[in-house]
C-alpha cells in the first residue's frame, strides 16, 4: 500500500478513538502559536495533546513536503545508492520516516527530538516501516547529539523556525559537523522564513557547502523585494475537513527547502520554475530563476515547438533546460 494511504489509515484509526471538539480546540491552540512565525525558543508542542494535534493536522502535510524534497533530490543523486543513515533533527512524530521510506530502506536513522509526547507518537505509528530507528529524547544542541555517529544526511524539518538565531546557527554548525554528505533544511514557504533561510544559505556556502538545491546558482538571490517557495497539494479526509473548518477535498501547502552537499554534485540544469506555471491558449507564461543569476518572467509560444513541449508539462518547482 502507498505509505501515505497506510499512514493516513493509521491517524483516522487515532482519530476515531478521541472526542472532535477536543482535538479541534487543540488544533486551534497550536495553529495559533505557529501563525506568529517568530516562535524563537518557545515550545509550540509540550503535552499529548498537542503532539496529537500535530499528528491529526500538520504531520500528514509534512510528511508530504519532505517527499517532495526528496524526489527533487533523487532526481540528482541516486538515493537508494549513496545514503545508509540519516540523522532527523527535530523528528516530532516522525513525518520525515514515512518520505524516506519511499526511497531508502533498512537504513540507520537518528531521530532527535525534545518532547516525550512526540517521540511516543512516532513510535506509535512507524513501527512497521523498514528503518532502524534509534530514538534520543534530547535537545538537539546537547552533548550527546554531538557524540552520536555521522550520518550520510542530516535533516531538520519546521525546527529551525522555533529557534532563536543564536540556537539557529548553532545548529547549522551541528548539522555540517554531523554530516558526511548532504544538509538538508525544510521551512514554512513564507516571506519571513524565506529571509532567515537566506541567511542560513549564505552561512553554509561561507562553510564552504555545494548548494545543490533549488538554486540555480550560488551567488546572492537576485529576488529583491520578492521571495520564493514550493508547494504541494495535500488530499484531506472529511475528518480532517472537520477539524480544519475547511471545505475542500485538498490544500496546497507552501514550503521552502535548500539542499547542501559536502560532495561535487554536477547539476545539468540552468532554470528553476518559481511560480505556478499559467497554461494558456498556445503559450505557457513561466518565472524562472536562472543560472546566470536572473529572473525571467517569459512567455513560450507555440512556434517554439520543442521548448513549448517542455514548458506544457513544467510544474511549479521543477528544474530543467531549454532546448537551444
Ligand atoms: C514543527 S515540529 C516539526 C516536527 C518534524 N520535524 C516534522 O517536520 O513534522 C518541530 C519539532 O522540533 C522539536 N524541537 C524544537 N527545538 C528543539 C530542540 N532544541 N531540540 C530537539 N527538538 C526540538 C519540537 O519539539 C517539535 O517536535
């Protein structure tokens, strides 16, 4: 079964065992905190409930994105042949296990998380995927993360952004040091985020990291007053509905990654989509992001017949070359 058929099986059978005005109140409560984007140092997440909450309403989108990622990054290295361990920074309850199951199996993972409430429910639900997790109830910045053995990826999804800066870079540092290869940071898809991972992008490089995703480039980000991010579209349950106060059968949810490589990594591409390509009547209009430190907005025709066929099936987010 589809992993995130099986994980959506598992929150419904969760579901079903607790009072909807509860969790609704606590899906509130946590939306509240996380709507204030400076969270810096403060504990969103510190009891059952909440961590319920987040399994309930954040945890299927997370796991989404982070499989989104994933395949952008699979795409140019072959996962299933480079990585055996990956050290998960922030794991909560556990939305990064459910993406890398889909492309490596049996490998060692390192889940770092703080909270007690988290960890139980990401034992709770992953305990048939093909991991080898090893569980550390700890602070990320403690001792004993920096003693555990390095790892062919170190990840952290939404945890950077309940730190404060000095913490942040702290952790930035850890992530390099742990890492035998790649770095990975997943943050919200808004402007404020996007601000604070242009600096971690900017740390990084100065460490001398590859960037290898999404940029086009290493240079400064030539969108001034503008920012990017990525999207995914989520189905939702008609619980999930309920709980939400929402309508529709899905929500699109915006997010924004970078992705480092202590390796080489020759990356044949020269144009990222930055925005939702519009369809129209013989033309495609896109924005891109180029590797001669540009941004475009331009328009494919018709009569430019092999770049019109790539443009029509270009989606936001993918990285590509036009025919010459
Ligand atoms: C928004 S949740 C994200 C969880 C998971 N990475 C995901 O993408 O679903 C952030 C998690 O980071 C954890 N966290 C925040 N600061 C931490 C720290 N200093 N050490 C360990 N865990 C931390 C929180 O307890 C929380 O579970």
């Amino acid at each position: 079964m589809d992993n995130f058929l099986y994980q959506a099986q598992l929150i419904e059978e969760i579901i079903s065992k607790q009072k909807l005005t509860k969790i609704k109140k606590d899906y509130t409560d946590i939306s509240l905190k996380y709507r204030k984007e400076d969270i810096n140092s403060v504990s969103v997440i510190s009891n059952n409930n909440q961590a319920l909450s987040y399994v309930i309403s954040r945890m299927p989108e997370t796991s989404v994105i982070i499989d989104d990622v994933l395949c952008k990054l699979n795409k140019i290295v072959n996962l299933k042949n480079k990585i055996t361990s990956v050290l998960d920074l922030g794991s909560g309850t556990g939305s990064a296990l459910w993406a890398l199951e889909n492309y490596v199996n049996n490998i060692d993972i390192y889940a770092v998380e703080k909270q007690e409430a988290m960890i139980k429910y990401s034992k709770e639900l992953s305990n048939k995927l093909n991991l080898n997790i090893n569980y550390l109830k700890e602070d990320v910045l403690s001792e004993k993360v920096k003693n555990l053995p390095k790892t062919d990826i170190v990840l952290e999804s939404f945890m950077l952004n309940e730190m404060n800066k000095t913490d942040r870079i702290k952790t930035l540092d850890l992530m390099i040091e742990k890492s035998k290869n790649y770095v990975v940071l997943i943050e919200p898809g808004t402007p404020i985020s996007y601000k604070k991972m242009m600096e971690d992008r900017q740390y990084l490089l100065s460490k001398n990291l590859n960037l290898i995703l999404p940029c086009t480039h290493s240079g400064i980000c030539p969108l001034k007053e503008d920012y990017c991010n990525f999207t995914v579209r989520i189905s939702r349950t008609k619980t999930l509905r309920q709980i939400k106060n929402g309508f529709l059968g899905y929500e699109d949810e915006k997010y924004f990654f970078l992705i480092f490589s202590k390796e080489d990594v020759s990356k044949d591409f020269n144009s990222v989509v930055i925005r939702k390509p519009i369809y129209r009547k013989s033309c495609v209009d896109l924005k891109l992001c180029n590797k001669d430190k540009t941004i475009k907005n331009i328009t494919i025709t018709k009569n430019n017949k092999k770049n019109y066929v790539i443009s029509k099936n270009l989606k936001h987010g993918d990285f590509f070359n036009f025919e010459n």
